[in-house]
C-alpha cells in the first residue's frame, strides 16, 4: 500500500479505532496494527478500505459514495472464488470494529513483495502503448497487426516496480523481475497471477464482464511465511471491467473501473495536464454519480447479489 504524498492528504481522517493502533494512510486504504504492536513485525492488520479515489499518483477530491464497501465486497467474493488456487491474506470480515463494518478487514501481517504483477489478456493502456513503439508488451514479442482491444491469448504477465510514494510504477520485462526477486520467486509469482486471472476471466465473462487485465499484490506472511494474495483483488480499482455485450476489437471500450475517472482528468473538460506539476481538479458532481454507478454495476454483476 502506496503511502500518500505531502501534496496528496487523504480527503477524511482515520478513524479512531478501538484495540487498534494507526499506522499509515495510502492513497485510498487506512492500515492498523493491534494496539501496541510493532508495525514492521505485526502478524495481524486492519485494513480499512475508504471512498477515496486515487489516479495517476494522486489522491483526488471528493470521494466516491460507498467505494469502500464496493470494493470490500468485490474483493471478499474474488477471494472466496479463488481460494483454491492460492492462499490470501484476509483472517475476518465480521470480527472488525463496528463503525467500520462492511469496509475493513482483519488481515495477516505481510512483507510484501516489491513487484507488482499484472496480467493482460487484451491490449490496452500501457500495454498498447508499448506494442505500438516496440512490438511487445512487457518482454513478450505480440504478432503485428494487433489493435487497441486485441484479445491476447494466453494472456501475458507484465510485471511492474513498485514506486515509492510520488513516483511512478515503471513496467519491467520477467527478466529483470528475475534479476530482482530470483528465477523461483518470479516464476511462482507468474505461475499464480495467470492462474488468478484465467479463472477471473472465465468467471467475469460468465456475468457478461471481460476482464481485460489485473493487478495482483503478494506477500509473505508473518505468521508462518505462505506467500499470499494481499491487497484489494480484481476490483474496478485494481482492474479493467468492459461490458461484454458492448466489446469490440479496435476501439476504447466503455468501462465499468477507475478508468473514466482518468478519462475524464485527460479530457479537455478537466483542464488539467497530466504531466504539469499541478493537482488535479476536483471531480464534478456528475463524474462521481456516474463512477458510483459504474462501481455498483460491477459489483452486482460480479457478485450476483443487489448493493
């Protein structure tokens, strides 16, 4: 979890919480230890999903209206689809405080692994934009030919750096991921993102959903040292979510994540320049309703159950 920048506050404070220590705010989570627990050695976390929102390393105002629980669930339906194929962190989802319910999770304690690891199983954003200067995508040579919403298969995996606060995540190749973590980390991590992702794709596509592509994070846990899914998992947060229905190969798909709020900060409408120095405007009434909107589609379709 990325800890906020000076010039990025988050939009609410912390919440004091009862039998539970604060220890860092990230761009859109809180994360807790045990009262009196050391943070770096802690087996057990809270973690409190907020409604704030977060796009090209800033923190953006205002929140969207119940995003933490959204994507609470979101993840706690991906974990329960997933278990079989690998271990996750998440410990409790009732046994939190009470005025956090619903959005905050009793976790283990990880150290998490500086990577982050991506799967593409269609080309676009970054990914696009390395194939169109290259001819690949994170190391893996691609076919000519390919346009903006190409279905890759198998799907690839497209490893990141992990930035410090302020700075930018920077893709890597898998064999600079070796080079970092060593051949048998990078291929078990590799072999377990895929594995996450084609079971995600099958399922999402079942609800009429293609899951063009994710960003998983793993760590070691402190309690006995399995290597893990941590964070959020295929959420609108973490994840691209196109409506199958309105998929087409060769063009921007409208998109049920995070990725209008970019669309609309890149937009003339927003007078803002991505790579001015600057922090981006607040979002506009209409921006936010209709982000919630996309966030509850995605979970009711996700999970099968009314928000």
């Amino acid at each position: 979890m990325s800890a906020v920048s000076s010039s990025d506050a988050p939009l609410i404070d912390a919440p004091d919480l009862p039998g539970w220590d604060h220890v860092v705010s990230g761009k859109v989570r809180e994360l807790y230890v045990p009262a009196g627990a050391d943070p770096a050695t802690a087996e057990e976390v809270l973690v409190l999903a907020t409604d704030r929102i977060s796009a090209y390393d800033h923190s953006l105002q205002p929140g969207i209206p119940d995003k933490g629980r959204l994507l609470t669930g979101i993840s706690l339906f991906w974990f329960e689809q997933l278990a079989d194929l690998v271990p996750h962190h998440v410990l409790s989802a009732s046994d939190v405080p009470e005025q956090v319910a619903g959005r905050a999770l009793r976790c283990r304690g990880l150290d998490m692994v500086p990577l982050e690891c991506i799967a593409r199983g269609y080309l676009t954003g970054s990914g696009l934009a390395d194939y169109r200067a290259g001819g690949s995508v994170g190391g893996h040579v691609l076919p000519s030919g390919l346009v903006e919403a190409s279905r890759l298969d198998p799907a690839l995996f497209t490893p990141s750096t992990k930035a410090e606060a302020g700075a930018h995540d920077e893709n890597i190749t898998v064999a600079q991921a070796r080079d970092l973590l060593g051949a048998e980390l990078t291929e078990q991590l590799e072999r377990m993102t895929l594995a996450v992702y084609e079971r995600a794709r099958t399922l999402a596509g079942e609800r009429g959903i293609v899951l063009a592509d994710t960003k998983l994070e793993f760590g070691r846990s402190r309690i006995d040292g399995t290597l893990v899914l941590g964070d959020e998992v295929l959420t609108p947060d973490s994840s691209r979510f196109w409506s199958a229905d309105t998929y087409e190969e060769g063009r921007v798909q409208p998109s049920l994540d995070k990725q209008f709020v970019r669309d609309w900060l890149t937009s003339p409408a927003s007078g803002w320049s991505k790579g001015s120095n600057t922090p981006p405007p607040e979002l506009p009434a209409e921006v936010v309703a209709q982000t919630r909107a996309r966030y509850v589609e995605a979970y009711e379709r996700l999970t099968g159950t009314s928000f």
